[in-house]
C-alpha cells in the first residue's frame, strides 16, 4: 500500500502538469473504479467535462484535485492505483480504468491493476468523505504534543497508534518500522507507559523517514509505485529495517527479525528494539 511518501509524490507531479488545466474530455473504462462515485459513471463524467484544476492536495494517503466549482476529484490509489500523465496516443496500459483529456493535449491516466483504488467526485474542497481522517506529520498544523498525549491516553501498541488514520495519517507499515526502528522502540510498547520525550522522538523520526524517502521518490518494491511519469522511487535501498529479515542491524550488527502483526508483518532488531519488560505491553 502506498503511504505518504508515495502519494506525495504523485501529488507533486499532478500540481505540476494538472494544475490550470481545464478537462476536456472523461471517459470511464471500468464503472469499478469510480465505485465510490454514487450517482455512478455517467455523473461522474458529467459532472467533470469543462472543470478546470485549481489544485492538487492531498491528507495522508488521500489526494484530490481542487475544481473551479467548489468541487473536487477525490483520488484513492489503494495498493496498485497509478495516476499517469501521457499523451492521448500512446499506447494504453493494460490496466487503464479511467481516462481525463486536458486542454493542453495531454490526459491524464488513472491505472489500477488490482481496483482497490478509484475516483469520485466530492461536493466539497477539501472531500467531505475524508474529514476523519487526522492530519500527518507533514503538515503544517500537525501538533506533535497533542498527538503524543492522545498516544498515551490509550491502551494499544505504538505501532497500532501509528498506523491508526483517525489519530496519524499517511503512515503504514514501512514508514512505522523505520520510525521505531530509529527510536529504539518495539512495535507492542504499550502507548500508555509512553514517555512524552520517547513519543515525540518517534514522531520526528517519522517525519524525519517521511521526507528523506520523498526526497528519493518513495519506497518502490515493484512496478507499482511510479510517478506521474511512471519512474520508481528509490528508498528501499535506504531502509534499515522493513524487509530485511535477516541483515546485519546497521546500529548493531544483529539480524534483523521478522514477526507476525495484523495479518502482516514487523520488522526489527532483537537487540536495539528488544520486548518490553515488566509487562508494559
């Protein structure tokens, strides 16, 4: 799944080729990525012909595109979900669900291999539909102290808190590792016996990985994860800890292990992040 870095990533490229351009044209190849879109396919390409692209924003693992109405394209790129600019007539991907001419001549290709992503129009700017989802921690009003102290107020592992959209956006299991693995923390330290100083190291380590990995184009593991120009990001060779089940530990030289957590997996150093003692799960 794409988290934050990724999706900024495509963001960036969208704000750069999108943004004042008027759609032209939108035609809908597969009515289930626009399944979110209630009216259905129709109104969704009614309600776009003529818009103009005032903006490209996104919250967490959400992106959207501002409209001159007051509307805006609400965009959810799931786990394969590809938001490509490429000319009219250039050869389609084979997964191409979704298609938006602009006036410039060039379209805008959403791609989605698997279909847990999609499209729909949202009434609102920012979309309505995602007000529950928390600010992340690269934006500007995301306040550090207040989300370490509803980290403590709960029960759970600090791993759990970190992927909890409601609480922090944008961060899944890669970015979550890399920030416990700089912290020094294991992924099922009970939040509630959390250090306000531990807690606000996590999240500038989170912000710290976040903007490193954007700076390298996101964490690309296969062709799925491209720009809107179809290049992979590079930070997968920068990672010390997700997916290296059984390298040397960078700070320590331990073999990195791997576990089981919520029907996916953990990644960490035995001996920098060893099991919380005396029960503080």
């Amino acid at each position: 799944m794409p988290e934050l870095p990724e999706v900024e990533v495509v963001r960036r490229g969208l704000a750069d080729h999108v943004v004042g351009r008027t759609i032209a044209a939108v035609e809908v190849l597969d009515a289930r990525s626009v399944r979110r879109h209630g009216p259905g396919p129709t109104d969704f390409v009614a309600r776009l012909a003529h818009r103009r692209v005032e903006a490209a924003r996104r919250r967490g693992k959400y992106l959207w595109l501002a409209l001159d109405d007051g509307s805006s394209i609400l965009t959810h790129l799931g786990m394969s979900g590809q938001a490509l600019i490429s000319a009219p007539d250039a050869p389609a991907p084979r997964h191409l669900r979704i298609t938006l001419d602009l006036d410039d001549g060039q379209q805008l290709r959403f791609v989605d291999q698997r279909i847990f992503g999609g499209m729909s129009v949202s009434e609102t700017d920012p979309p309505a539909e995602i007000a529950h989802i928390a600010l992340d921690p690269l934006d500007e009003a995301f306040d550090d102290a207040e989300v370490v102290r509803r980290m403590r107020r709960r029960q759970t592992g600090v791993k759990r808190a970190l992927l909890d959209q409601g609480l922090v956006s944008g961060v899944g299991n890669i970015y979550a590792d890399e920030a416990l693995w700089r912290s020094r923390l294991h992924y099922a330290r009970n939040t509630r016996g959390l250090k306000v100083a531990e807690g606000l190291e996590l999240l500038g380590h989170v912000r710290d990985v976040m903007t490193e990995a954007l700076a390298q184009g996101g964490t690309s593991f296969d062709a799925l994860y491209v720009n809107v120009n179809g290049q992979s990001g590079y930070f997968d060779r920068s990672l010390n800890a997700y997916g290296q089940e059984g390298e040397p530990c960078p700070r320590c030289g331990a073999p990195i292990v791997r576990e089981p957590f919520m029907n996916r997996s953990s990644f960490r150093c035995p001996t920098c992040q060893p099991r919380p003692r005396n029960g503080r799960w």
